[in-house]
C-alpha cells in the first residue's frame, strides 16, 4: 500500500507535462529546500528539535501545484525517553502536498505586490521512526499537514524564491507511544528554485477558467469487507459491510480533477479465530481530499467517448462512533465516469482505505499496519454544476 502511493504520486508528477503538451515539463517545476526549528507536542508536553526538507513540484494547472516532500525532524522520542534515552531521534516523513495559489485563483488580486506569493498547504504521507538503542521497536504511521509558505521573488521572472514556510504535522494517537493530541509544528527558511518559470503561469486550453465552473457533487453506496491482508474472505465469515458517501469535487483540466468526500462506513474488526465468529462490528466516518488523473485523456481529449477512467490517491482523517479514536487514513483507488447527459453522471468507486490498527481492531498477518484496511465497490450518481469548461466531460453539442 505504501509503495502503491509513492509510486502513483511520483508517476503523476513526472507525466504531468506529457499530459499537458501544450507545456514542456521544465516549465513551472520547482526544487525545494529548507530547514529550521521544531516544536514536538506529545503526551509529556512540547520538546524542541530540528527539521530539514527538500522536495519537487510542478504546477500542475494554473492556482495549484503538487510537490513531493522529504521532511526530517531531529527531536526527543517520546517512547525512548520513557525508557531512558533523551537523546535526539530522526523522525522521517515522505508526503505529497498541494500548493494553492490564491492570486492566481481570483485573478486580478494583487495585494502582495510584485514581489511576494502567499501559497497554502495540505499535505499527507508515512512517517517513521526506527529502533532504539534499547531495542525500542520502530514505529510506521500516516500524518496530515496543513501548512502555508510566504515566497518572496526579486522578480515575477526571477527563477529563485525565499521561501519562510510554517507546517503543522498532525500524528495519530498511539505513534511514538503517546496517547492524545501528537504533533510536529515546524518552521523554516528555504529556497525554491524553478527550472523554468513562466511568470504568469498560463493556462493551458483545457484548464477551467473561472472559479464558478466545472463543480460537481455526488452520492453512492455500496459493499466493503474488513481486510487484515485479505484473511477471511468467504463470505459465510460475514466480514462484510456497507459503504455510503457523498462528495464534491472539480474538474480543474482534461486529465486532473479534485475532490472532497464524507464516507460512513461499517466494518468489523478482525476475525476471532477462537469463537469462529468475525470481530466486533463499528462504524465509522472518513473525510478525505483525492487528487484524481484522468488517463482516458492523458494523450488529448478524445471525441466521442463517454466514458473515463481517474485512478487516484488522498487521505484524510477518520473516527469510529463509539470510541471517538481519531486517526490518519489512506485512500487509493479507480473511478470510473460515464456520461450521461450535460448534467449527469454515473459512476464507480474501487477504492482501498488503508487505516491503522488502533482503529480497525488488530495487526494483518504480516504484522504490518498497512495490511489493514477496507476495500470497498460504491456505485452513484454525479450532478454536474455550471459550465463544463474543461472538455473532461462531452462537448454540450455532441450527438450520439
């Protein structure tokens, strides 16, 4: 599952021009690096230590851009400490952001003036934490960031950025063995440097033009089934549920769309092999952010075809009903579109949300986190909002 993500988002990164040929991959991509200070928040309060990054991104359309991130951070482990080391641990942490560029969403804002940017951030990935001197097991989790960076520009045109960023590491209960609230708020100075920069970021003749268009919403319902690494699947060991959701989203170009989704899901935990009877059944809700790539458009819009295909990976955040764990979650998965009409859709959802084991009741065979997790087939409806700018759906004049 973790290799899966890093894969999917390193893939769409390097294809991102080839998918947009109006644009060469050079133009609009980015290295980061940067370092500073870290406040540690964990159930002994705050800590102090250090972090340091470095990253690649492209902006993949006009106001938002995609980077993949290192992040280092050199603090007291929470864990070690208890059992008697305080020395400083490394902390590392591979995540996929997203940039927004509020002037470029809004268009002719331009408060900041010439010279700097304000770019908001969100973020999700793994986190690790290796073994301690006294034989301390490692420690594999997800996290969230939320995030905003300042960048300044001796020019529009200039290729180097100073960039002060502020990020705030959101940690599940129970990582480094501390219960409650756990968290990395990092701050750093840094330089972005683009290969080639295009001041104004141009877009390209597939991408949405105003920020009224291109919106949808939809709903759908269907089957999941409680995996710990796929164990029990027959279905007289009755590990099934019910997966429902709603979403909204938009369709930013021909081959990205983006989209927020509420879920409320049952499930079980692992399978008690004593009493042969599948484990305790919960429910739970998930709200996530996916960034989807249409590959059915990935060569240029092809006329006359209904039907699309978006894999896509996110993550979010998720609580069970009646614990109130709060913990980090992974999505990955297919969509698949067909069009119906200039305002409807159907569609499916092949989707697998990897949760840890706090929230699903168990470690998977292996013993790995990742092996837990919900697989899930959600069928729905979409309604298309506004205008369809971006051609990802069919031209309003096409006739069958």
């Amino acid at each position: 599952m973790k290799k899966a993500l890093l894969i999917t988002l390193a893939l769409a990164l390097a294809h991102c021009a080839g998918a947009q040929k109006e644009n060469s991959f050079k133009e609009n991509t980015f290295l980061s690096f940067n370092g500073g200070f870290t406040l540690y928040k964990n159930e002994s309060g705050m800590t102090t230590g250090f972090n340091a990054s470095a990253g690649i991104g492209h902006w993949i359309v006009r106001p938002l851009a995609l980077r993949l991130s290192y992040n280092g951070v050199l603090a007291p482990s929470y864990a070690f400490s208890n059992a008697g080391n305080d020395g400083l641990t490394l902390f590392h942490s591979v995540s996929g952001e997203i940039m927004w560029d509020p002037l470029a969403t809004f268009e002719r804002m331009n408060l900041l003036g010439e010279h700097f940017n304000i770019y908001p951030m969100v973020g999700f990935g793994f986190l690790f934490r290796g073994k301690g001197s006294n034989g301390e097991d490692p420690d594999r989790d997800l996290h969230v960031m939320l995030g905003l960076q300042v960048a300044w520009h001796q020019s529009r045109y200039h290729n180097l950025d100073v960039v002060f960023e502020l990020k705030n590491f959101f940690l599940p209960t129970g990582f480094d063995q501390s219960a409650g609230y756990n968290g990395f708020l990092n701050t750093n100075l840094g330089i972005s440097y683009y290969l080639d920069r295009s001041a104004n970021r141009h877009r390209t003749p597939f991408e949405s033009r105003r920020v009224s268009e291109d919106w949808f919403v939809g709903l759908g319902a269907g089957a999941n089934f409680s995996s710990f690494e796929f164990e029990y699947m027959d279905p007289k060991y009755n590990m099934w549920g019910i997966a429902s959701g709603i979403m909204l989203g938009r369709n930013l170009s021909k081959v990205w769309t983006m989209r927020l989704g509420l879920d409320g899901i049952s499930a079980h935990e692992r399978f008690d092999t004593t009493q042969k009877a599948p484990g305790k059944r919960y429910v739970f809700s998930n709200i996530h952010f996916d960034v989807m790539y249409n590959v059915t458009h990935a060569l240029g819009f092809r006329h006359g075809s209904r039907f699309s295909l978006l894999p896509y990976v996110g993550g979010g955040l998720i609580w069970r009903h009646d614990n109130v764990i709060f913990d980090v979650a992974a999505n990955l998965g297919l969509v698949g579109r067909y069009y119906l009409s200039r305002r409807s859709d159907l569609f499916f959802d092949l989707r697998y949300l990897a949760i840890s084991p706090s929230t699903g009741g168990g470690m998977g065979a292996s013993g790995y986190y990742y092996g837990v997790g919900i697989p899930s087939f959600t069928v729905g409806y979409i309604y298309n909002l506004g205008t369809s700018t971006t051609r990802y759906r069919m031209p309003l004049d096409w006739n069958p």
